[in-house]
C-alpha cells in the first residue's frame, strides 16, 4: 500500500506547530520551577535547574523563529490555548501533590510532569527539524540553527527525565534503585541509548 503524500505543505498547519511549540516551551518554564520546589534528590533539582535555563532560552529562540517567518509571537489560537491549558494542569497537579501528599511522592509526580511535558517539547523539534528542510531563505537559516542548537538538549531533557521518573518509582517500592539513572550517567540523546541505559542497570 502506498504512503498518501501532500506536496503541499498547509501554512496553517505550519503555523499552529509553531505557535504550539513556543507555548509548550512557555508551559515548561512554569513546570519546571513548579518541579524544582518539588525535587528532593539534590542532583534532580541541579538538573532541573539546567533545563529550566535552558527551555528560556528555547522560548527565545522560537520567537526569533516566529519573527524569521512573518508570525505573531503573541498570535493566540486554539491549538495553542489547548498547550496551555495543559502546561497550567500539570503545575496544578504538582501542587495538588505537593499539599496532599509526601515530599517524596511530590517528588515522583514532578518528574512524570515534566516527562509528559517534554514529550509533546520532543515531538514538537521532532517536527520542526522536518520542516526546515523544506523552508528558504531567513526562516530556513533560523529555524535550522535553533533545531540543531536545540535538538540533543530536548533529548537529554526526555530521556533523563524518564529515567528519574522511574528510578524513584523503584525507590519508593522498597527496591534497590539506580540514582542519578542510568540514562544521566551514560548521558543518553538518543532513544536507543536510553534502552542500553535502561538495560544497562540489569533489571
């Protein structure tokens, strides 16, 4: 069966990933300081303080982006309220935990926040990576050198991010946990590299 192919590319669509992608970096600076006030490991929360630093910069970046393309920064759209609205959900869950249950479980439900948040962050690169080769011109330079500034970062913050997820989970079973997890030892950026590290603590 073949693949249906569309040459082409819907500007609208375009422009809702974009708008989305910056709102879901706005979303997690807000998740992240909700996250750090939850961190109880001090090597999560020195972590999570890098992320944090980082995802402004990759706020900055997609507006320099939006800029490069003849797109509003501040144009809002139902697709990007949509990202809010989830960005703001996953800071309530956090403090939901936070006052109603242990540090430490606040502390596992920081790190699945910031999991679910930086999937959609990954996905989102993901895409943008496939649409610059497909731009010309100022927004094709732009959004190429934000892509390969930002890339290996989105990954770290993923695949590390899982991992603690995890390891903490273990922990608070009572097993014999990998802390920092194997995926921040090893420094995984890829997904397969986060299978070997998974593998790799020889559960």
């Amino acid at each position: 069966m073949k693949k249906k192919t569309n040459p082409t590319l819907s500007k609208t669509q375009l422009t809702n990933l974009v708008h989305q992608a910056l709102e879901t970096e706005l979303g997690g600076v807000q998740v992240y300081r909700m996250a750090i006030k939850c961190a109880q490991n001090e090597d999560l929360r020195a972590e999570w303080e890098k992320y944090l630093g980082e995802t402004e910069i990759h706020v900055e970046k997609l507006e320099e982006v939006c800029v490069a393309m003849g797109l509003d920064p501040e144009q809002d759209a139902p697709g990007r309220k949509v990202v809010r609205l989830i960005g703001k959900s996953l800071v309530k869950a956090m403090q939901l935990a936070v006052g109603e249950a242990s540090p430490e479980e606040a502390e596992i439900v920081a790190a699945e926040c910031v999991t679910l948040a930086e999937t959609k962050d990954h996905m989102n690169w993901e895409l943008l990576g496939k649409i610059a080769k497909t731009l010309t011109g100022e927004a094709k330079r732009t959004l190429t050198e934000a892509y390969e500034a930002i890339e290996d970062e989105e990954d770290e913050h993923l695949y590390h991010t899982t991992g603690w997820a995890r390891e903490l989970w273990i922990q608070s079973l009572g097993m014999p946990a990998v802390l920092p997890p194997p995926e921040e030892k090893k420094d995984v950026k890829t997904a397969i590299g986060a299978a070997r590290a998974k593998q790799s603590s020889g559960r």
